[in-house]
C-alpha cells in the first residue's frame, strides 16, 4: 500500500450525480438561506431518522450549541460524558454551561446512568442531561428517560455518531428530548460539513428556526440568533448521499466482520459491547488493549507501515487542562487504550488484512 492509510476516508457520490445539483443551484442563483436543497434533504432526513421536527445546520457544533438554547440547558450544570470527542463539551462551555462528568459502563463506553444519578445526587442545580450514543451504540436511553423524569430535567443526545443506528426498530435521533447529528466529511453520512437538530416537538422548529439565522423575520427581531444556516451546495451532498446510506452501512458491516474474524480469539484485545435489540451503524471500529503500552506499540508499527488509526477518544476529558480536574477511573482506563482502526465502505481487503496482522504480531 503506497499511500497513507487514514481511520477514515470520505465517500463521495459520482462527480455527475453531484454536478447535477450544482447545475440547478448555478441556474437558480439560489445559493443558501433555506433554499430548495437544504428544504428536501430536511424532509428526506427528518423521515429517515424518525424525527418530526428536524433542521439541518451547518456543523455538528453548532446543532449542540443551539438545542442546549432550545431545551433551556445553556448556563447550567449538565451532566455529560468525559469519553466522547471535545466538541460535546466545548458546546457546553461556549455557552456558559458548566459540564459534570458522569463516568461510562465499559463495556458499551456509554454514559452509565447509575453514575449519573449519583451526580445528580450530588448536583441537585443541575439543568440537563447530554449523553452521547458512542460509535453508534446506544446509550441506555430507558435508564436515562427515567433518570429524567424522576427529576425532571431534559435529555440532549449527542447522536454524531448514530446516524442510521435503530434501537427496537426506531432511529436513536427518535429518543430524548432532541438529538443533534454531525454531517462532517468523516461521518458515516455526510454534506461535507454540517449537521442536524432534531426534535420529537413541532414546536421547537420555530424557536430554532429563528436561532439558525440571527433571530429574525425581514425586519422584525424577536430573539438572539447566530448563523448556522446550511448552504445549497452542502445540502446537495447530503441529497445525492442519503439513498446509498443502506448500502454504505452493510458495506461496513463486512468490513466489521472481516476485523472480527481476524481478530477473534486474541484475549488481549477487545471490543465494545453493543447496547440489546440495536441494528448498527458500523459507524467505528474501536478495539480495547490491554494497557496503553500494548497500545501504543501497535500505533508505531502501523505508523511504520503508513496505517494511521485514531485515538477516539484520548485524553479522557476529564483532563481537559482548561477545566477543573474531576474524576471518573472507567472512562480514564480506557481513553489511553482505545483505536479506532481504519474503516470506510470501500475499504480494500488488504488493509484490513495487514492491519490486523500487524497488531497481533506487535502483541509479542
Ligand atoms: C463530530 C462530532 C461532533 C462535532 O461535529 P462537527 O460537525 O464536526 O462540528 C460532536 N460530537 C461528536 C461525538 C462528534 O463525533
């Protein structure tokens, strides 16, 4: 292989299908501001993933900033996970949230909602909860619906990760209060960059629909806004790659099984544990060493043949240096010993061969 292998490599529709869009947007002049692309893949996504009230927005960032103002969590203590990527949190702390770090089971790396009671226990100010279904799995979202209502706090998922993920045959954006998805190129969908909020509530799409774009009407001003609106040509990435999700998923799935073949029987390596009745995204292949040494040894040998996987997600952002230190031993044993191998629905065979055959051998 001459060329670098990344964790990732992004999917592309046919150079054609995607000119095709860019035709009618050149044609129209119709450039952003909730045109005509960004309206049909909102209505394309919002039956997709099961959401009623659904807007696309234009990163994932930016979906958790505005839902945490949308559900009243922005300013507050919310509990939320220290394993997941730093943006779930930097959305908090961008808007005067102060995040509370409940630890995660270890063998789903999901938020455990025993360690958010106990936190809730100690935090009785708090104003939310944010979990995040990790890799695609699915948090326990019974545990946490209940967690919520007992103390009557809203749920904001984080489902970056979760787009095409059902549990008990729904969309894992159909749960909680809202849901925000990440559209970025390295997502197993994707407009280039973007993302999605999406709502069980009617309701909230006015509100969000104001925030997205500076919070007014022509002249009439009726709230603070921001922009995060969706351009044409980004959505038209969305339009052309959302009828090959299917097919980019089971592609995937084979992709998956060919690592777990290789990698079966290695008592030193391990996988996540997927939550019971959840059709996977194969959104990530994330493999768990023994130690961070044993990590760490694989990660060179590889890089000495080109294969560059990710640390998804190291450090545990508990140690994030610009917050108070917290503790939560689970999510930091695991952070400094977990790799999220290369994996994209075309991937070549060999690569999988070779990386696998490298990390066995780096376990000697
Ligand atoms: C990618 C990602 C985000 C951020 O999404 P962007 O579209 O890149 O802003 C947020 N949370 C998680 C868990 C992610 O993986």
């Amino acid at each position: 292989m001459e060329t670098p292998v990344q964790v990732t490599k992004s999917t592309l529709p046919p150079l054609e299908e995607y000119m095709g869009y860019l035709s009618a947007i050149f044609e129209s002049h119709n450039l952003t501001n909730q045109g005509p692309c960004v309206r049909q893949l909102e209505s394309r996504l919002s039956a997709f993933l099961d959401s009623p009230a659904l807007l696309a927005v234009s990163n994932g960032t930016l979906a958790l900033q505005l839902a945490l103002h949308a559900l009243q969590m922005a300013g507050k203590k919310i509990i939320t996970t220290p394993f997941t990527y730093v943006a779930t949190v930097s959305a908090l702390l961008w808007e005067k949230s102060e995040p509370i770090f409940a630890d995660i089971d270890p063998e789903t790396l999901c938020i455990d909602p025993e360690k958010i009671a106990e936190q809730l226990e100690r935090n009785p100010d708090a104003g939310g909860i944010l979990p995040v279904h990790v890799f695609g799995n699915a948090a326990d979202v019974t545990g946490i619906a209940k967690l919520a209502s007992t103390h009557n706090l809203p749920v904001l998922y984080d489902a970056a990760h979760a787009f095409g993920s059902r549990l008990n045959g729904k969309s894992l954006f159909a749960y909680g209060d809202a849901s925000t998805g990440s559209f970025h190129s390295t997502k197993l969908f994707h407009t280039i960059e973007g993302g999605c909020i999406a709502t069980p509530k009617k309701a909230d799409l006015e509100n969000l629909l104001l925030m997205r774009a500076f919070g007014h009407t022509n002249d009439y001003h009726s709230q603070l806004g921001i922009n995060a609106k969706m351009s044409e040509m980004h959505a038209a990435m969305g339009l052309c790659l959302l009828p090959k999700v299917a097919r980019l998923i089971s592609a995937r799935a084979e992709k998956t099984t060919l690592y777990d073949q290789a990698l079966a029987g290695e008592p030193r390596l391990r996988s996540i544990r997927l939550a019971n009745d959840l059709e996977w995204n194969h959104a990530y292949y994330p493999l768990i060493f023994e130690s961070e040494q044993a990590l760490l040894k694989a990660m060179k040998k590889l890089a000495a043949e080109k294969i560059y996987p990710r640390r998804y997600f190291y450090p545990s952002l508990t140690k994030l240096p610009y917050l108070k230190p917290q503790s939560c031993p689970i999510a930091e044993s695991i952070a400094p010993r977990i790799l999220c191998l290369p994996l994209w629905p075309d991937m070549e065979t060999e690569v999988i061969e070779k990386t696998t055959e490298i990390i066995l051998n780096s376990l000697n």
